[in-house]
C-alpha cells in the first residue's frame, strides 16, 4: 500500500468519528413507538395536572387620583394645604397601597382570616360567601389556627363540629390584639353538637354559627371553616394588588389588578382597598382641619370660662350698686378704651400660639398636630405657607414608616427638608414676634391714655364701666373663636377624598389567566418528544456497534464482499436445505465476488483456492459462513474441503451429524492419519475435518510444519479448502492461518460487532498482515435504520452480492417469541 493509501485510509477512519445525522434520523425512526409512547404519557399527566390545578383569576378596577381643593377654601381660611400637586398623590397611593398598615385594615374589614371550605374533587374548596351560613367570631377568645374544622348540619336547629387532631399541641391567635399563643387540643377524632344561634364555646375555638336568611340546608351536609394567621394573610395581600398608570395620557388614573382563585373575593378585595384607601386619604387631608378645631376647641373653653366669670361679676355688681347713668362722652372713651383692649388681647392671643407653636418645632419630632395659625387670626403668608408645608412633610414621612426602614435615603431627604422649613419657619416667628410686642406697645400707650380719662370718674362708674368692657371683649373673643370653629367645620365638612373610584371591579365572567391549559399540553408534547429525542441521542452517541453497511465504508477501506440476511432455521446448511432462499442466494453472489479475486491473484487455476473466514469476537457467524461457503462450492462441482481449524471451541461437526471424537488436533499430534479424521458429508463434493479434541496448545499446533504441509497437499487435492479458525480480535490463531489463504472473509454482524474492532483489522491491514481480505455484513436488514436502503456490497472486480428478503432469527439465536409477550420483549432490548 502506497503512502498516499495510508493517509487515505486515516482520514477515513477519522471521519468516521463525525456525527451521522441520517444515522440519528433512522435511529429515531426505529425508535417512533418510543416517542408515540412518551408524547402520550406526557399529555396524559399533562391532563391530569389540568384538571387538578385551581382556576386563577385576574379583575381589575380603576381609581383617580386629583388634586380636589375645597371649595370653601380661600386665602382667610388657610385651614387647608397642598400636598405637592397631582404626581406627587400618585406615588403617595401607590406606595399606601403596599403599607402593611393598609392591608391589615382591608384584610380585618373582610376577615380574610376566615375560610369557608367545602370539600370538592381533589381539594377543599374555598366559598366564601356562597358558604349558606356566616359566623361571627368573638376576637377576644383565640381561635385555632391552620386546623380546618368540620360542620355537619343535623337539621335545622342542630349541627355537628368534628375534626381529627393529629398533635396535641397547636397555635390559637386572638384577633382583638392578633397575638398568637400555643395550647393543648384534644388528640384524635372530636366531636360534639351545638344548636344553631348558640356561642360555640371551646379551649381552641369560639364562634357563634348563624344560617343565611331565606337558606335550606340539607341534612348532612358538611362544611368546613379554617382560621388564619393575620399576618400571614397581611403579607400575601399586601404586594398582591398590582398598581399601574391606565395610560400614558392619563398618569392620575390608576388600573388596581389582583389574581386570585375566587373571583368572589377579589371583588370585594379591590373595592375595599379603594374604599379604605379614600377614606384614610380623606382623614389626613382633613387632619389639618381637625388639628385646628381641636386647638379651637381647648382656646373656646378657656374664653367660655372668662365669660362665664364676667357675666357673673357683672351680675353681683348690678345686684350691689345702683345702675347709674354714664356721661355719653364717657361712655364713648369707655368704647374705645375696649376696642384697644380687644386689640390687645387678640395680640397677646396671636403671641401666645407663636410662643407655643415655637416650643412644639423645638421639643417635639412629630409635626402633623400643629394647628392652622388663622385661627389665632396670624395671616402672615410665610408662617401659613411654612406651617403648610412641615405638616405635609410630616405626613408624607408618617405614611413611609409602613414600607422603609428608618434611615434610608428619602427619610434622610424628607428630615433634611424639614429641617430648613422649620428654620426658616422659626426666624419668620421671631421677626413676627417683634412686630407684635411693638403692636402691643403701642395700643397699651394709646389704652392708657384713655384710662386718664376715666380716672376722673367716681369709683363705682369706673368699675362699672370696666366690667362693661370685660364682658363685651370675652364676648366677642367667644364669637371669634366660634366663628373660626364653624368655618374649620365647614372645610373640613366639605373636604371630599383626592381618590374616586372610577369603576369598582366586578364579576362580568371571564377573567381566567390560569392554568394555562393549552401552554401545559404544548410543553407536554415538548417534553415528550424531546426527551426521548435526548435519550435516543445520548443511546446514539454510547452506541459504538455497526449497525449498517453504510458505517462500514465510512470507518474502512476494505470492501464489503456480500450482505447476509437474518433467517429463522433450525441449522447451519440453510444452502442445501434451502436452496432457494434469499440466505442461499447471497452466498452464491459472494462465491461469484470470490472469483474476481481469485481471477487478479492471476496464480495457477490448477491448484485449489483458499478461503479464511474469521471475524473480531465469538457469535458474529463464522461457522455459519463457514459451512455454507462450502456447500455453495460443493453444489457448483468443486471439490471441497471444509477444514475446523477453530481448536477452542469446536461449532461445526454437529451440523453434520458427525462425531468431534477425531479431528484436525488428532491430525496435528500424529495420533491418525488425515484420511481417518476427513469425514465425507452427504453432500456432493464436501468433505469435512472437525477439529477435535480441545487441546492445550492450539496456536503451537496451528504454527507447525505439518499444517503447511497439509496445505499444500490439499491444494492438489481440492478445488476450494475453506478454513474455520479463531475469532481475529482475540486470539493469534487466525493470523497465524492468513499465510495460507488466498481469500480472507472478515465476518461483521450488524448491530453486534463493535467499531473498535474494525480498527484493529484496519491496522492489520495496513500493515500487510492481512491481504485480500473482505467483509461480509451478517444480520443485514434491508432498509434498516442505518443502511438507507443499500443491498449490495463491494468486492474486488466490483461483484455485487444482494441479500434482501424478510428474514427472522439468525442461527445461533434463540426465538424472542411470536406473541405479544415476545413483541415486547424484543422491543424492551431494543432500547
């Protein structure tokens, strides 16, 4: 062989180490009851998951968020204040939608704590309020938690609670505080009835069962009722609502979504989140409102008290002294003197609040109880504005206390800009405190010098004419404050909610999401057919056995001589037994594939031609080849020899019906003579020498002289010598026997042989220890998942040997059964 053959012949070893994707398709193929079979289990639990899993509901509702200002608001009244404008509400109620606070006021509202249950196909089903009956629970008293309990009604007066405790141990949580606590519960089955109406008094429950009006409930029908843990359900619910602008054009208007397994309860989850949410909205627009009648409300008693006191002063006077009749031009000083005084007073009533109102900025870290300053009649814009704004900081600050952590980034913001509004709100006090001490200087000076004028005056006027003052000056400080009270009433009566709902959710049908049935089946199908697809695969790439004509040329150079197909028979001469099968018909065509090799050998045709079948391993058909390969000669005319030259393991006297007593090692050792251990066959022409006895030794007897010797006499003797040795890949008996053959058979059994094997040959090849060598291909199935549909196969002289049919067993195989049983069977070693 010439260098370039070599390299010729690597590469294609190597190539064969490529990925075969025609090869994988026809594995599959012969693989589709696998893949029908898992498709059909995976949409089978694809079903079953179906229609166990929950319905999941999707509703939605949509709110409006505005900036709605009092429309009693104006700049005297100032008992209201802006919150930061529309986009600033929005973030505000998004963020008070997922406030623990929020959610625990919805959850308690509906007490979503309380499961109605009713037992269905595959779980307990919660039916909230289609449940015919409610309880009302006493929350003082604790209630078992995650332990559904049974209700049986007896009829219509009586019902049965029954549960089966498994623990002697659970938790109760009382719902006044939401405190939990452990307790002991009665282990095993309970049972016990009570009357319908009557307190249901227990160590681990305490309900009162009431039946809807207008409600039958049949006999025996069961129900079950299951406490939760609150803050449990808080947390479910509390990132649960989804909130999200309606549109781009409209950020003030908000789309609220949930998902859930009961539409029913979504319903009433959105609508009372929306309805909870305004109203507490409502309450902090209006605590400015309330701060300011609160702090009305203390300064009234106190100006109510004062009136009190100079009504009654001005009584016991009129009751001592006569009514005297006062000059009018006295009376007219006395008038004026009580226009400063109420001047004064409302001064000193203005510096009063800035004085408390700069104590509260400087001791107190809550700024959301501070009262409106024109309700002291303090109109100063700056102090107005500033008040405004810290009380809507602080309320801004109050509401992320639900959400973040103390001392994160926009609590640091929100202190920081506090903190300059008060400073700033602080130098504004005291510049507006100066101005009133010069205020009240000035009508004190200007009081006094009226007060000279009625000192002229006898005793009694002038005390008289001071209570006269008094009592008008506590009367009209009561009508200031009550008319300041009746318009902070007014705002705060005609205060409406920032936040309207638009559309309330409800149940119109439809709203499904979940379980998406469709995507299930889809991903079944996935699954079932690419998981045997990766298993066919990885079986593909593990498999390292020939299975088709089709890898034998990619992974050698040496030519296929002929195709043997499968044939169920009860022995090994299927060629003179059956001579018209399609098994008989192949050996013919590699007996005609022969002669091209024989022909370009160009040696003398006079002496007889040898033929070696061997093969890699035991069970590849050697001794079948063997035998038929002879009698295909022998029924031609040719005078043929059938050598068992296989000393290990002895196969073909039993076919023949003759004995292993005598053979070849007999021959060998010098025991008889060759004549004596050559057995004529009943077949014309064929002539067979066993191989004897099991010898110690067999290669030293197969390298002696004496089987050149007989070689060489057998060639003068018969036309065509056929040898039986020894498996090539593991012994040397074989290769020791390749000097004397002129045709050497290779046999390869299709899915059976393994690709390394055709290496070492290969490498045998290469080397010249093995010449005119050839494969035939035993167990050929046409159209087999590897073959592609190839009957033929190369020799040398381009002779082509078919082997087609449907053939059944191989001779050495034992029957895999012809019912299902053995269907299956054969089908389970397949995979």
């Amino acid at each position: 062989m010439t260098q370039y053959e070599f390299d010729d012949q690597d590469q294609m070893e190597s190539g064969g180490m490529t990925f075969d994707f025609r090869g994988y398709l026809f594995k599959v193929l012969n693989f589709w009851k696998l893949v029908l079979l898992c498709i059909g289990v995976a949409l089978t639990i694809a079903y079953l998951i179906n229609v166990r899993k929950q319905n999941i509901y999707r509703l939605d509702s949509l709110i409006t968020v505005e900036n709605d200002q009092n429309p009693f608001f104006t700049a005297n009244t100032s008992i209201s204040f802006n919150w930061g404008g529309v986009s600033g509400k929005v973030g505000k109620v998004i963020t008070s939608l997922q406030t623990r606070t929020h959610n625990e006021k919805v959850v308690d509202s509906l007490q979503y704590y309380l499961e109605y249950l009713k037992e269905g196909e595959y779980r307990k089903e919660d039916i909230y309020t289609d449940a015919p009956f409610f309880i009302t629970i006493d929350k003082q008293q604790g209630q078992v938690l995650n332990h559904p309990l049974g209700i049986r009604f007896l009829n219509d007066k009586e019902f049965e609670l029954f549960s089966e405790f498994e623990k002697d141990r659970g938790t109760m949580q009382f719902y006044s505080d939401m405190r939990t606590e452990r307790i002991g519960l009665p282990l095993g089955v309970f049972n016990k009835r009570f009357t319908i109406g009557e307190p249901v008094v227990l160590p681990f429950t305490h309900f009162t069962l009431h039946v809807k009006p207008k409600e039958q409930i049949a006999a025996n029908a069961e129900y079950f009722i299951n406490f939760l843990n609150f803050d449990q359900v808080v947390n479910t619910y509390k990132n649960a609502v989804k909130t999200e602008p309606f549109s781009k054009e409209s950020s003030s208007v908000l789309k609220l979504s949930l998902t859930g397994h009961n539409k029913a309860k979504i319903v009433d989850y959105l609508n009372a989140t929306t309805a909870i949410l305004s109203r507490t909205e409502l309450e902090r627009k209006n605590l400015y409102a309330t701060n300011t009648i609160k702090f009305i409300d203390s300064s009234l008693s106190t100006v109510n008290n004062n009136l009190k006191d100079v009504s009654d002063e001005m009584n016991s006077f009129r009751k001592q002294n006569k009514v005297f009749d006062v000059d009018a031009e006295m009376t007219e000083v006395s008038s004026r003197l009580r226009e400063y005084e109420m001047a004064k007073e409302l001064e000193q009533t203005k510096l009063n609040y800035l004085n408390a109102l700069e104590d509260y900025l400087l001791t107190k870290t809550n700024y959301i109880n501070i009262a409106a300053p024109s309700s002291v009649g303090i109109d100063e814009p700056n102090i107005q504005q500033s008040v405004g704004k810290i009380t809507a900081l602080a309320i801004e600050r109050q509401s992320l206390e639900y959400t973040m952590k103390e001392g994160s980034d926009l609590f640091k913001d929100l202190d920081r800009r506090i903190s300059a509004e008060k400073r700033v709100l602080l130098e504004t006090i005291d510049a507006t405190k100066r101005t009133i001490r010069l205020q009240l200087n000035s009508i004190q000076g200007q009081a006094a010098s009226l007060e000279a004028k009625l000192s002229n005056l006898p005793e009694d006027q002038q005390q008289f004419l001071k209570i006269q003052r008094k009592l008008d000056i506590s009367q009209e400080a009561y009508n200031l404050y009550m008319a300041k009270r009746s318009e902070a009433a007014i705002v705060k009566a005609a205060n409406i909610s920032d936040i309207t709902a638009i559309d309330d959710a409800k149940d119109i049908g439809g709203g499904l999401i979940g379980p998406n049935k469709s995507l299930n089946y889809m991903m079944a199908l996935m699954v079932g057919f690419f998981l045997p697809m990766l298993i066919i695969f990885i079986i593909y790439l593990l498999d390292n056995t020939i299975h088709g004509s089709d890898e034998v040329e990619r992974l050698s150079r040496i030519p296929i001589l002929g195709l043997i197909g499968k044939y169920k028979y009860h022995n090994n001469l299927v060629v003179f037994e059956k001579p018209k099968s399609a098994v008989a018909e192949s050996f013919r065509s590699i007996r005609s594939s022969l002669q091209f090799i024989f022909k370009k050998q160009g040696d003398n045709d006079k002496l007889g031609k040898t033929i070696m079948v061997t093969s890699s391993v035991s069970g590849e058909g050697k001794t079948f080849t063997s035998i038929n390969m002879a009698t295909v000669y022998a029924l031609s005319g040719k005078k043929t020899i059938l050598l068992g030259l296989d000393l290990r393991k002895p196969k073909i006297f039993g076919d023949f019906g003759i004995s292993n007593d005598l053979g070849m090692v007999n021959y060998f050792i010098g025991e008889n003579t060759f004549e004596e251990v050559t057995f004529h066959s009943e077949i014309e022409n064929l002539d067979v020498v066993p191989s004897g006895p099991v010898p110690p030794n067999p290669s030293e007897l197969l390298m002696g002289d004496a089987m050149k010797t007989l070689i060489d006499k057998l060639r003068l003797e018969y036309d065509m010598i056929i040898l039986d040795t020894p498996p090539l890949g593991l012994v040397t008996d074989a290769l020791e026997l390749t000097q004397y053959a002129d045709a050497t058979i290779f046999m390869v059994r299709l899915d059976y042989t393994k690709k390394g094997m055709l290496s070492l040959i290969n490498a045998k090849h290469r080397m010249g220890e093995v010449k005119n060598i050839s494969f035939v291909l035993n167990f050929y199935k046409h159209k087999t998942n590897h073959n592609y549909g190839y009957g033929y196969g190369y020799g040398y002289g381009y002779g082509y040997g078919y082997g087609y049919g449907v053939y059944g067993n191989a001779y050495h195989d034992k029957d895999g059964g012809k019912g299902v049983m053995g269907k299956f069977k054969r089908f389970l070693k397949r995979l």
